[in-house]
C-alpha cells in the first residue's frame, strides 16, 4: 500500500539551532499535514498543504507532490518545541484516507 | 471558533462488554467527522469516517461500528471489547475540501484499557 517514510525518527538540537523533519511518499499524494503531540497525546495541527510552502513563526513546511516529499522546517529551536511531530498525507490509492508517518521525537536541549 | 469534545477521557473495561465513545463538535455546520485509533506503540490508523448526518463509512475493520445520530454527534461502538481494542481513540473533524480531507482537528482523545 501507500507508504509514509517520515525521518529520522529521533532528533536532538540545541537552543537556538534548526533543522528539518522530512516525509517521502511512495506514491504521488494530494495533500500533506504536519502535527504535533501535545502532553494529552492527541495531535496539534500545525500545516495543512496542498501544495508550495508555508510558515508560521519558527516553523516552515513544504510539498511537493510531483517530487514525493514533504519537510518542517524549524529554526531557533526552543524548549518548548520538543516533543513528537507527525506528517500525514492523502492521495494515491488511499482515496481521502490520511496515512501517518512514524513520528520524529525532537528533543531540544540548553 | 470551534470546539471538539471528547468523552470519556478513559475507560477501563472488561473483555466483552460493551462500549460507547463519544464526540461533540460545537461552532461548525456540517462537517467531516472522523475516528482514529492508535494501538501503544502503533500508527495512527483511520477507523470511520462520516461526512452527513446518518452516514458513516467504515475504513478499517475493527469489530467496531460508528454513527452520527446528530450533525454535531459521531459515537463509536461495540457490544463486545477485544484485548486489542485496546488504545487511544481520537476525534476529529475537517471541513472537507472537494475530495481532500481538509484541515484535521483532533479532540483530546479517550484512553481505552481493555483487562
């Protein structure tokens, strides 16, 4: 079936540092959402995409449905943003079914 | 601005008893509902989903059934609990956008302990 491979699974920044979360799709997809864990473990939605890019403070999300892939990007990380973030995306043969990636733990740390 | 409410917040259960989640969407018309569930350690896996009152589609069988009795109201259910019904049952809801699913919004989920 159609997959999300969403990497890495963990990652670990410093105040002040960024990086980027990414999913690749192993089919061609329609739209791509990015979300975040809260401390009840249900899930924030950050970014809803159907295409291009997004940004919203320290956080910036791109599709691109012809290329497969999604990322997050999130720059001046701070404490507050650790937790665990998940991609979903819908389209090829899951019809309007969201498939989720794994998840990426970040950790930020002083 | 809209509001999506859970209920219970967690259940402890016995194999074969019956089971009842709810959820209530306040300040939207109409929208997309959705059940999702999430074994420990597992995905997030979509279960039904319902864009009208009285209709329900059903994407992974799960011994489970859901209904919308209300515009406002999606209920998931069984008569009977298995030990891998266990999990964390979440809500959501979308607008709907032509064929996309729209932007999720998820409830705070119920927490299922099935002994």
């Amino acid at each position: 079936g159609d997959q999300v491979e969403q990497s890495p699974s963990a990652l670990s920044l410093h105040e002040g540092t960024g990086s980027a979360l990414r999913c690749n799709f192993t089919t061609t997809m329609r739209a791509v959402q990015w979300f975040r864990k809260n401390s009840r473990g249900s899930l924030i939605n950050l970014f809803y995409l159907a295409s291009g890019t997004k940004e919203n403070g320290r956080l910036k999300s791109a599709f691109d449905s012809k290329e497969r892939y999604s990322t997050l990007h999130i720059r001046d990380a701070q404490l507050e943003d650790s937790g665990t973030y998940f991609c979903a995306a819908e389209g090829g043969s899951s019809g309007n079914k969201l498939i989720f990636g794994i998840g990426t733990l970040l950790s930020v740390k002083p | 601005a809209q509001t999506i409410h859970q209920w219970p917040v967690a259940e402890i259960k016995a194999v074969g008893s019956p089971l009842s989640l709810g959820c209530t969407i306040k300040g939207k018309s109409s929208p997309n509902l959705y059940w999702y569930w999430q074994a420990t350690g597992g995905t997030l896996q979509q279960l039904f989903y319902s864009i009208t009152v009285g209709q329900v589609e059903s994407v992974v069988q799960l011994n489970l059934s859901a209904s919308r009795p209300k515009d406002d109201q999606f209920i998931l259910s069984t008569e009977k609990l298995l030990l891998s019904h266990s999990g964390f049952y979440l809500c959501a809801w979308s607008r709907g956008l032509g064929a996309n699913t729209g932007q999720l919004y998820f409830g705070e989920g119920s927490k299922l302990t099935v002994l």
